[in-house]
C-alpha cells in the first residue's frame, strides 16, 4: 500500500512536490481551515498529516484517525495538538522552528512601531478623506528610540528583536526560564515579570501557550505597566487575558496594542475592534515568500522522516526517537 499523506491548506508547491515522491498526496487547497469534519474524511486514511495551527489535535480527533503515524505542524507553536495523546499512540509531531525566526521577529517590530507612532489610525484617516492637511498636534506617538523594551521569552524570536532594538538605541530586559547568553552580550538584563512591566515603555511577547502561560498578562500585570506603555502580541492569543486588555485600553491605562493573534482567533471582541489605540492583524507573523516556503520545505521533510521511522529534524516528542 502507497503512504497516504494530507495537506490541510494550501501552502508553496514545494511542500507537495517532496511528499508527492513517497506517497499519495491530498491537499486541502482552499483558502481557509479545513473543518474537523473534512479533516475526519480527509484524514482517515493517512499516516501523516501536515497540519496547519488551527487544526485541532485532541484525543477524539486522534481516535478518528487510526492509521496516523505522523503529524507535521506547519508552525513554531504546536498548542493545538494533544502532545501527550500523540506520544501515548506512537504518533510523532514536528514543528517549524527556525525558519521563521526573522520574519516574525521583523511583524514585532513592525507592530511595535506601528502602534507607538499610530500608524493604523493615520492611515484610515488619509483613506477616508478627512485629513485637512498637517497639524502639529495630530497624531502624536510615542518615540521609539533610546526607550525601554521588556521581552516576555528569551528565546529565538525574543534574541532577534532585540537585536533590532539596539539600531534603535533601546535598552533591553527579559523575562528567561535561564539566563540566555545572546541577550546578555546585547546588554539585556533578565528581570522578573512584574518588575520588568513597570519598567518597560514597550512589552512584546515571544512565550510559547501551556498552562503556564495561559492569561500571563491579565488585570494585575496590565495594572502594572506604565501609562504611555505599549503592548505587543505577536505569540499566541490567550498569553493575554484579552477582556482585561481591552479593559486596559478603554480605560487608557496604557498606551496602546498591536496585535497579530487573538485569545478566540479569528473571532475578534467587538470592543477590541473598536479601539482606535491598536493595531490588529490576522496572525501573519511568519507571512513572507521566503518563510512560508521555508516552512513548507521543512514541513515536509519532517513528516517524510516521521512516517519512515526516522526523527525528524524538529521533533516536539522528543522521547519517541529515544534509544530504548
Ligand atoms: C507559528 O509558527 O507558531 C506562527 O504563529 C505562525 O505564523
């Protein structure tokens, strides 16, 4: 019997030209999530699947889905798969580190700026046809440069921007499981959480979402930022107890949001819509040519490596690749 692989989204053809070599290939292409039903109907007969993040991968899902033996996830987060169910079937997971690395790191940084000097609100006005030419008083943002930026996860993503911060002159701190060596040569001081909201006049989060950082951010630590501070979600939405940012926001005790993920994505709080004080995005961060290829080559390497017994070159169940 051919390998049966899925595809649940469209993704850069390289994907599907690596696994069309070792097997039968579907591939979900339309433009949207597959729902869990067309991914029971799709899916039942595969051994492996490269996922997309808003595939859900719970145990009822697992059960339906017998002759998986692999699941690719075409992310750096991999929240929305049951890692332990997984582990306990023998089915192997992967995920897509590194590669997006810089295209995530540079959304931050595009978000951050946009939010500090108001972009988003700027841009309606001129394309709505009210601006009544330059003011002194319009539009004033917060400055950038020389300020204070508190990173929320050390790791990959978190090192990059900081590295952009330092062209703009910004001193760093950071909330680390472990001191992390490249944040420390770049001068980032590693501080705990409340101390570092009180300090930072930008906080970007780079956590990944476990139970352990599920509303890290909610009234008590938004209550702790400064008035002018600005807030940066590039990670996964419910890191943020979104009703109490929204709460935040309204109440301008701080300066503003940018927001790429949403704590019930793609369902966005109407009041969140309303605020002229953020800036919302549609989860892009790992959006460029370059990445999204990347990330499909890798995908696919890794799901090819999985159902032919092999570790792949980014497992997340470690211990099933383990000798003995
Ligand atoms: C990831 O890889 O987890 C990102 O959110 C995708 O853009």
């Amino acid at each position: 019997m051919p390998l049966r692989f899925l595809i649940t989204q469209r993704l850069p053809p390289v994907a599907k030209e690596l696994l069309v070599r070792q097997g039968e290939v579907t591939e979900f292409s339309l433009d949207r999530p597959i729902s869990p039903e067309e991914l029971v109907e799709a899916g039942r007969h595969c051994q492996g699947i490269l996922a997309m993040l808003n595939d859900r991968f719970d145990s009822a899902m697992l059960d339906k889905l017998s002759e998986l033996r692999a699941i690719s996830n075409y992310a750096v987060g991999y929240n929305n798969i049951d890692i332990k169910q997984c582990s306990h079937r023998g089915i192997g997971v992967s995920n897509t580190p590194d590669v997006l690395t810089d295209a995530s790191a540079e959304l931050a940084w595009a978000l951050l700026m946009a939010t500090a000097r108001r972009l988003g609100e700027a841009e309606q006005c001129v394309r709505q046809g009210k601006w009544a030419g330059w003011g002194p008083m319009q539009f004033l943002g917060r400055q950038i440069t020389g300020k204070n930026l508190g990173i929320v996860g050390g790791g990959r993503i978190g090192q990059r921007l900081a590295r952009m911060a330092t062209g703009f002159d910004m001193k760093v701190a950071y909330v680390g499981r472990q001191a992390k060596q490249e944040l420390e040569r770049l001068g980032g001081v590693r501080m705990e959480l409340k101390a570092l909201l009180a300090w930072a006049d930008f906080v970007s989060l780079h956590v990944p979402l476990t139970e352990a950082t599920h509303h890290m951010i909610g009234h008590g630590e938004l209550a702790l930022m400064k008035p002018t501070a600005v807030v940066i979600n590039t990670a996964r939405g419910s890191v943020v107890d979104e009703a109490a940012l929204v709460d935040a926001l309204e109440r301008k005790t701080i300066f503003g949001a940018g927001l790429d993920v949403y704590e019930f994505e793609p369902r966005i709080a109407d009041r969140l819509l309303q605020l002229p004080n953020t800036v919302l995005l549609p989860h892009i961060g790992s959006a460029t040519v370059e990445t999204r290829t990347r990330m499909a080559e890798l995908a696919a390497e890794n799901l090819i490596a999985m159902v032919q017994g092999r570790r792949p070159r980014c497992p997340v169940n470690t211990e099933l690749w383990e000798p003995g």
